[in-house]
C-alpha cells in the first residue's frame, strides 16, 4: 500500500506563526527533541507555544488516557482514528490555530503524519479516507515543516518500554515495521526533513535545530539568549 505525501496547503494570511511538526515511532525521542526545541527557539527571542497530540487540551488529554490504556487493547481500529481525529479537532481549534494567528511559532510532538502511518500503514485503514478525516479534523491547517526522527523500531520499542508499554508500544514487531515504512514513505514528500535518531540527544538536538532554522529569517538573525 502506498500513498503520495499530499503537498502542503499554504497557510492563510491571517495565520502568522510558523507550525513545525516532530514525528517518528515508538522511541524516536520527540518528546525530548521537542522540548529542546521550543527551548532554543525561545532562547531567539521568538515566542512559542508546545503542544502534543494525542492531548493538549483537557478533553484531549482524556481522549490520550483512552487511547494508551493498554486495558483498551482490542479498540477497534476505526474507533481509535476517530479518538485521535477528535482529540486533533479540539487541539487545532482551541490552541493551535489561536497560538499561530497570534504570531507564535507552534511545535507538535506527532500530527497527521502518525495517524496515516498508526492506522494507515500499521492498522490497514484506507488512507484516502485517512487523509480526508485529517482535513476535516484541521481544517486544512498544515505544517509548514515536518521533522521525522528516524529509528530502527526495535531499538525504539526497547527504548520506549524500559518501565512498562502503553498500548501501542505493546503491538508486535510487524506493527511498528509496518509504521516506520509509513513514516518514510510520507517523509518523501515536501516539506519533511528526515533526521537519524540513533545519534546522541545533543547530535540529534542540532541536526534537528538546522532543519528548522534554515531559511528563517526570525531564528538566523535573533540573537540566542542565554
């Protein structure tokens, strides 16, 4: 099954933030790149607004519990896009979209990126009607950039699960090969910058650092601050 990456929509005038998603699989480290992230953005005088998915809002932190429950494991997997499609309306419209029409940048541990590689390319959902849920849930609202974290997935399941797994951390091996081929088969597509996550934090910290900044005016020419 494959799918051609959508290109993506230009933002509208009224939205004057920048919107960078991070993805990957299970133990990729996009929740630590993400925070190091908004970090050094902030330390550019740039004002920045994290969020992640699934959560990021009380009804989207609850949906969250829901779906990495591991007492929930055999969640129809209709049932579960429509969780995280729910939880991604809410998000959009209650803290991304306000944040970027504000003027902040927007970083994003997972975005619809995940939902076609979970329950496109590892669930066996029609990605089609994937893709036409993820522009209804948004409102067409895209990231300007993508930053896929790369990684063997069972180096990142051993990773991830070192304390107990949640839910999807739990699915068998195929699963998460199946996620990985997705993640990349999207990645080729416009704006997404694949970056190894095998290297160390610090090593994936600047590549990661170098894709977003690249071509932005506001992050070259701000000094960093301490």
């Amino acid at each position: 099954m494959t799918v051609t990456a959508p290109e993506p929509v230009p933002v509208p005038a009224s939205v004057r933030g920048r919107f960078i998603v991070l993805e990957g699989g299970e133990g990729t480290g996009k929740s630590t790149q993400a925070a190091l992230l908004v970090a050094r953005i902030r330390a550019a005088g740039v004002p920045v607004t994290a969020v992640r998915e699934p959560g990021g809002t009380i009804v989207g932190d609850r949906v969250r519990g829901l779906l990495l429950d591991p007492a929930h494991a055999g969640l129809d997997a209709r049932a579960e896009l429509l969780l995280y499609e729910a939880s991604r309306a809410e998000l959009v419209a209650a803290v991304i979209r306000p944040r970027l029409q504000a003027g902040d940048y927007v970083v994003c541990d997972r975005f619809t990126d995940s939902t076609l590689a979970y329950q496109g390319y590892g669930r066996g959902l029609d990605l089609d009607g994937i893709e036409a849920l993820n522009e209804w849930a948004t409102d067409g609202l895209r990231p300007e950039l993508t930053v896929l974290l790369d990684l063997d997935p069972l180096v990142g399941v051993r990773r991830a699960t070192g304390q107990g797994a949640d839910r999807l951390e739990a699915e068998g091996a195929e699963f998460h090969a199946r996620v990985r081929a997705g993640f990349l088969a999207l990645a080729s597509g416009a704006a997404h910058v694949v970056v190894s996550a095998s290297a160390s934090i610090d090593e994936v910290a600047a590549a990661v650092w170098a894709a977003v900044r690249e071509g932005d005016a506001a992050l070259v020419s701000a000094p960093e601050r301490a």
